[in-house]
C-alpha cells in the first residue's frame, strides 16, 4: 500500500484467526461506545508496513456470525486512524465458476440479513442520514486485491455479488436457488452490516472472499464442516499471499 496516508486494517474471519507472518508489535483492548470488539486489536507489520488485525469471531474463533458486534469492531478501527479495511470472509459458492479454495473479490452485495445493529445513524440525532451505498466496496481497495490476485498463481474472481445471509446455519437447497435468481455468486453470513458500518464511518472497505463449500443444493453431497476445513487449509495461504502483496504493492 504505496499511499502512505493509508492506515490498513485487516479483519480476519473464518480460517485467518491470527495472521501468520504479522510481526506484532502491540495488542490493545480497546472499549467504544457500541461495546467492546470481537478480540483484542493486534498492531503489527506484515511484509514490512503497518497493519491493524482484527478477529472477527473473537481468538480463540467463539462468536457466531448473528452475534458478531460489528458496530464496535468498525468503530474501534476509526478510533485508532485505520482508513482502509479488508474484510475477509469464508463463503460458499453459487456462480460455476466459484468453488471450494477459489478467491472472490466481490463488487456488490445483497443483505439478506435481519436484527443486527446495522447502522450507527439512529437514536437521539439531530438529523436524518441516508448514506450513498450503490457501491458497497471502495474500488481502489478492490483493485489492490485484484493486481496483488494477478500476480500469484491463485484462482480468483475480480466480480461477485455477495449475498450474506443471518446464518447460523447453512441454507436449504430452494433458497439458494433464489440467491442465484437474485443474481448472487457467494453467500455468507458476515459481509453485512461490516460494509454498511464502514462506509458510514468515511472508511474504505473491501473483501476478500475465500470459498469454502459449493452452496447448497449445487451438488448431491449435503455440507460437511471436514469439506469447509479442507478448503481453508487450501485456501487460506492464497489469502494471506494477496493479503501481503497488496499491503506491500
Ligand atoms: N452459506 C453461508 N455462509 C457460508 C457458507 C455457505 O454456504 N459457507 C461459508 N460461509
């Protein structure tokens, strides 16, 4: 990351608990005014530049995505000067093309997900606030990924509607169906509010996708968590390889 009024956060979610490789050279516990955030902030280097790493479901991996306080997680980044943020998120794939271990780095999102805090702009305020949201993921971020994607030998996607739904559980076979009607390529369960909180904190988002499982009813075999585990294992050194070369682009 070339800009060096940048201040990168990384938010790591299923499979990137800790990231391999970070230097560390602080952890705080921070508090906001929205609660405290999944796991102590771990302040470090990756591949010679600063980073802020967040785990999205706590270290160790406890907190199910429908209870995840992204408020408080978005919020304790700001608080610290980030100003760009990598959300990564374990998904399952729809599009053909998006199988277990393949990269997405999505351009849209469909939220399919209900009772989660999803905005900061509510309460006692003087005025009303509709932020712009028609596109979800900062490009810049996203071309970043993209070129750093390019240079490794990694199956990816630079495209991909991300449906996120409330989870915990996996999908039936019929709503697949529809999210595909819909025109989605991934589904999970945590892309959303993080996006939409970011983006009204004035901070640059983007995600990158690792798929773990073919979604539901894409073929015969229902979903295992052995298949999901192996295509982490797979998958996750493609993430951390895209993660080091876009920080250090
Ligand atoms: N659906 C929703 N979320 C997910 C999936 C899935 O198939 N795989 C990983 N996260």
């Amino acid at each position: 990351m070339t800009d060096s009024l940048k201040k990168l956060a990384i938010i790591g979610g299923t499979g990137l608990t800790e990231l391999e490789g970070l230097e560390i050279t602080d952890s705080k516990e921070v508090s906001t005014p929205y609660g405290a955030p999944s796991a102590p902030l771990i302040f470090g280097r990756l591949g010679g530049k600063e980073v802020v790493f967040l785990a999205r479901h706590g270290n160790p991996h406890r907190i199910p995505p429908h209870e995840v306080n992204y408020a408080a997680n978005i919020y304790a980044l700001k608080q610290q000067g980030v100003t760009t943020i990598i959300g990564v998120n374990a998904v399952g794939g729809i599009e053909d093309v998006m199988g277990p271990a393949h990269v997405v780095i999505p351009d849209q999102l469909i939220d399919y997900t209900h009772s989660r805090k999803s905005t900061y702009f509510e309460g006692e305020m003087d005025t009303v606030t509709h932020i712009d949201f028609s596109f979800p993921y900062a490009e810049e971020t996203r071309q970043l990924l993209i070129r750093a994607a390019e240079k490794h030998d990694v199956a990816y996607s630079n495209y991909g509607v991300y449906a996120c739904t409330q989870g915990p559980r996996l999908e039936t076979a019929a709503e697949v169906a529809r999210l595909e009607r819909d025109g989605c390529h991934i589904i999970g369960m945590t892309g959303m509010p993080e996006a939409a909180l970011a983006a009204e904190l004035n901070l640059e988002y983007a995600c990158l996708a690792l798929v773990v499982n073919w979604a539901a009813g894409k073929t015969e075999n229902i979903i295992t968590m052995e298949e999901i585990e192996q295509a982490i294992d797979e998958g996750m050194g493609y993430v951390r390889q895209i993660l080091v070369e876009s920080i250090t682009q």
